[in-house]
C-alpha cells in the first residue's frame, strides 16, 4: 500500500504515519514543538483520524519564549470538524446557505465591512432510531471577529509602529462572511458530536485574546475534561443568572430560564427593578439567546409588555402625587400678643 497506511482504532480511521512522513511534519507543519510535544502531536492525530499534512490539525505554540506561560493549543480547521462528523454515520450537512443578520448601522470600512451581527448554520444528525434532527448554532461577529491594530514600517530599518487605525486580520478582512459562517459551524458541530469537545477550528482562534492564549496546560485540560463529564453524564446546559442585588447567581438550566424570566418579569414591582435585572444579566441573556432564540424573544416580549403596564402605573402616580403636592400661597399676617407669635388666621406660629 503507498502513501498513509489506515487502520482501525476504536472505531475511528488512524493515519499510520511513516517515518518520511512524521519527519516532513516535523520540518514543516510542527517545527516549534519540543520532542515531547511532538510526540503528543502525532498521537492525537491517530486519535481522531486527522492529517496534519492538508492541514486538517496543527499545533500552535503560544509564548514560545516563555516557559512559564508557554502551551500547545490543538486546532482543527473545518475540514477536519466535518472529517470526524462524517465518520460517526450519524451527520449531513445543511442543504440551505448559512444565514446572516446584517445591520448597516454597524458596516465599517476597515472593521466590518458589511455591518454583519452574526451568523447562523444548522447541520443534521442522525438519533438512535436513524431520525434525523437539526443542530443549529451562531456566532457574533463582536466576539469572533478578529480586529487588529494596524501597524506601518518606520523611519528605521526594522521599526514598525501603528497607525492607529484598526484592521481586519487573516481572511477576515477578504471573506468575512464565509469566516463568521465556519465558525458558527464549527459550534454546531461540537454541540452536536461531545467526542468534538475541546477541539476549536482555526477561524474560531483567530481572535483569542492574550488571557486566553496565556492559559497554562493544564487549565486548558481542567476545561476539556470539564466538558467531557458534562457531554458523557448528560448535564443540561446552564445560565448563570442574578435574580437579586445582594444574592448569588443561580445557574438555571437552559430548558427552565425561559419560564424563571417570564414569572421574574411577572412579578417585578416597577420599571427600575426591569432596567436592574437586564442590565444585571446582560451576558447571561445574550447567552441565552444565542442557545434559544425563540424563547429568549418570548420572555423579551413578557418583559416589554410589563415594562409598558409598569411604566404606565408609575406615571399615574407621579402625576397624583403631584397634584396632592401642589402649594397654595395663602396671604397670612404675623402678630405678636403678649410675648406669643401668631399668624392672623388664629394659628399658632
């Protein structure tokens, strides 16, 4: 047999790399690991079937130079996401166009060239009985984008400064749409398939920003793991939300939040306690819709709807309160008797 030899491994096809072939990734695809890095490389290759050679995963070394903050991230370009799907049995790809939410108000030569707020894509997977169902996930264009300083060569030879002018790195600036839309599949993917957990295709890390990339190993395994429990326990998804100023979040699972913000809304006293709450849980609610947007716009619709009794009722109240409040000038003369003060219509000053 020529070129990578396949076999079977625990269901999944291993790339039996030759010796020719580990050396050419080591010179070219991987030359910053260390040797133990490397070796770890190779093996979560054969672990999910993927070849480093078309690119279907690399490692990515950040903080080279220093030791202390120095980790190997594993990413996995789109490809590869739809390469470990596609060998379950169990996926199919959408036959409709990703879908955008576009704003112009929001359009940005240099940033966001065509005003995009976020992307949707569904894909399909198979359930025991052989029914299919969609998965379907999004991502932002405000937290995946990934906007750079922009940056021009100096007056010296090597110096290179900003412009203060912003920027759109990679192929995001050349195809913006077809970014924000590989992302939001490659969500979908994960949530579809747990055995994806911890793996982050390429466009999903062009905007890591420095806390992220500065993480150590093993913060980055604790949150593998992390979800791995969840996806084989079958945890529910939560959101963290603050019902009171002084309390703690409660994480309240996805399925539940819809009907805990409805009865919140219901039972709110007045306009302020509403304006507290959103501005309180303003991630957690944004959360919540990119999870279920359907029900996330019910319980917006409750909450609006209160609002405006709410808001109703308080300026009745201002406008009574204000009418009871009304001062009347009453013309009045002090007199003195006796030592004792007294106004002219017989009361006591």
């Amino acid at each position: 047999m020529t070129g990578t030899a396949l076999a079977r491994q625990n269901g999944a096809i291993v790339p039996n790399l030759t010796a020719q072939q580990q050396t050419l990734i080591r010179r070219t695809v991987a030359p910053d690991l260390t040797p133990q890095e490397f070796d770890l490389f190779i093996e979560q290759c054969r672990m999910y079937g993927l070849s480093p050679i078309t690119k279907q995963i690399y490692a990515v070394v950040y903080n080279a130079k220093n030791e202390a903050k120095r980790n190997v991230t594993l990413i996995v370009g789109i490809n590869g996401l739809r390469s470990i799907a596609e060998r379950t049995g169990r996926y199919r790809p959408d036959d409709r166009p990703p879908r955008y939410e576009i704003d112009p108000a929001f359009r940005d030569e240099q940033t966001n060239p065509h005003g995009l707020i976020r992307a949707e894509v569904t894909i399909y997977k198979a359930d025991a009985r052989g029914e299919w169902f969609p998965v379907t996930d999004e991502a932002y264009w405000d937290e995946y984008a990934p906007v750079e300083e922009e940056w021009k060569w100096g007056e010296k030879k090597g110096e290179r400064i900003k412009t203060g002018e912003k920027t759109l790195g990679g192929m995001w600036g050349k195809m913006p749409r077809a970014m924000l839309a590989k992302v939001a599949e490659a969500r979908a993917l994960r949530r579809a398939f747990p055995e994806m957990s911890g793996l982050y295709s390429d466009d999903e890390m062009a905007r890591a920003d420095a806390e992220e990339r500065d993480r150590t190993a093993s913060e980055i395994v604790a949150e593998q793991e992390r979800e791995q429990r969840r996806a084989r326990l079958g945890d529910e998804k939560a959101i963290l939300l603050l019902f009171e100023a002084t309390g703690n979040q409660e994480a309240v699972p996805v399925p539940r939040v819809t009907g805990r913000l409805i009865d919140y809304y219901r039972r709110a006293e007045s306009t302020g306690q509403l304006d507290w709450f959103v501005s309180a849980n303003k991630e957690a609610l944004k959360q919540f819709w990119a999870e279920d947007g359907e029900s996330a716009n019910e319980a917006k619709a409750v909450r609006e709807e209160r609002f405006a009794i709410l808001q109703q009722r308080e300026r009745e109240e201002a406008e009574e309160q204000a009418g009871r409040s009304e001062v009347h000038e009453v013309d009045a003369e002090i007199v003195e008797e006796n030592g004792t003060l007294f106004v002219q219509d017989g009361g006591r000053a």
